[in-house]
C-alpha cells in the first residue's frame, strides 16, 4: 500500500461537516464520522490522543429575566501573545429560565 505523509499540521475539508481538520484525522473530531484519506495512511494502531485542558462552564437564566443573547468565541495565541487563531463557535439566545452549558476541550494528537 501507498503511504503519503503529511506535514504535521496540515489540514482538509471534512467531507461530512465541511469543518477544517488535520490531514492526518480518521475521525472527524467536530462530527465524529469516519473520513477517508485516499492515499494516506488510515489503518494500523488509533493515534495516541491526550485531552491535556478541559473546562466547562454552565449559564443558567433566572426565571422571568429579560433575554440574553450570546456568542461563543474562541481565540488561539502563541508563546509570544500574538492571536494566531480566531472563531466564532456559535451564537443563541436564552430567555426565561434556560441554560446552556459549554465545554472547552482541547485535544493533542501525535502524528502518525
């Protein structure tokens, strides 16, 4: 079989959610389907993956209150502070006694 290694970091287009993800990624990790590779590698051992910061948070709404809206946003810096990374994850509104909770979790692969 014909191996093609990408340079770590590269990306692709899920062709499931259209999301960008690492060339390197047999599972989507926005939708969670499986995606194919073409000439990459696919088969062999699950790639190590460590889940080095989670965090989760809850808002919930007091009964009666007015709306709220929001926007969730995440931002990427390197060592040097500098934004290397920007995106607006979702946006919604909570009215009456809704919540939300939303969970941060990064995950770390190495290579294959």
């Amino acid at each position: 079989m014909s191996t093609v290694r990408d340079a770590p970091g590269a990306t692709r287009t899920c062709p499931h959610c259209r999301a960008t993800i690492l060339a390197s990624a047999t599972v989507c990790p926005g939708c969670h389907h499986h995606v194919r590779a073409g000439t990459r590698v696919t088969a062999g051992p699950p790639r190590l993956t460590v889940h080095p910061f989670t965090v989760e948070g809850h808002v919930q709404m007091s009964a009666g209150a007015a709306a709220w809206e929001y926007a969730v946003v995440l931002s990427i810096r390197n060592d040097g502070g500098e934004e290397i990374g920007r995106q607006v994850v979702g946006v919604g509104a909570m009215k009456g006694s809704e919540g939300r909770t939303f969970t941060l979790d990064i995950e770390v692969y190495v290579p294959v």
